[in-house]
C-alpha cells in the first residue's frame, strides 16, 4: 500500500462521514397531562406514538404522567401532547428523597404523586447546610461514635 492508497484510504473515510448524518441520543420525557378518562388517556397515548422518533409510550392516568421513550426531542414530545387539547407541561416533580427539605412552602405540593415533591433550583432547599449535616450525621445509625443514648 504506497502513498496512493493511502489517499484513497483517507479520502474514502472522509467522504463517509459528511454523509452520515447525526443520530439523536435516545431519551426519556416524562410530561404531566390532565387526563380524566380512559378515553383521555388512549387519544395522550395515540397522539404521542405518531411522533417520529418515539419507541414506547407509558400513560400513566393516577399520577396524570406521560412518559416516552425514543429519539425525540422534548419540545416536540410537548407540543404533541398539547395538541390534544389536555393541559400538558414538563413533569415537575422530583423523588422525595432528592431534597433536603421537603416540606418547604416552594416545595411541598398537595396534588404531588406520593413520595414526590416539586422540583426547585434553589440550593437552600435541595442541600444541607454544613451544620445541619452535622447534626443528621451525629445522630445516624451508621456512624460507630454517634449519641448512645438512642
């Protein structure tokens, strides 16, 4: 293989990738819809299987929760779902255990799935400060040196 074929070597895998194009990263979107009935629920699922893209569609009608599978994007997963007419937004909510302080007014939600709180960006609410995890770690199971009055 001389000079030659190298060139043809290199000319051939550049050429190849300008004609590939870009695969979309396979994601999960989870949406809240106000869903009332099965009806409700069957034209969600309908809707959001003719997106190009989605592999699998799970609708979810205590929780009023929509979740899809596939290569999409979540602007259009949303779009689709509010074409149906339901009042559809992103899923707001986050486990319980994924917060700090759970039961803080911008938080804690009545109409939240159980075990679920609101989601929030405020690192007040979503970290211990230094001396509160100090306190939780004085009083926990797993350190040897705790308080052995408990």
């Amino acid at each position: 293989m001389g000079v030659a074929g190298t060139l043809e070597y290199l000319a051939e895998v550049l050429s190849s990738t300008r004609r590939r194009k870009k695969r979309k990263q396979l994601n999960t979107v989870s949406l809240k819809v106000r869903m009332d009935c099965e009806g409700c629920v069957r034209k969600v699922k309908n809707t959001l299987k003719s997106v190009k893209g989605v592999k699998s569609v799970d609708v979810d009608l205590k929780q009023q929760k929509a979740t899809v599978t596939g290569y999409v994007e979540a602007k259009k997963v949303l779009k689709a779902a509010q074409s149906t007419g339901k009042k559809a937004e992103p899923w707001p909510y986050v486990p319980y255990t994924m917060v700090a302080h759970p039961y803080v007014a911008q938080v804690y939600d009545k109409k939240a799935p159980p075990n679920f709180v609101r989601k929030t960006e405020d690192p007040a609410i979503v970290n211990l400060n230094p001396v509160e995890e100090q306190y939780t770690l004085m009083f926990s199971d797993e350190n040897p040196h705790s308080c052995s009055v408990m």
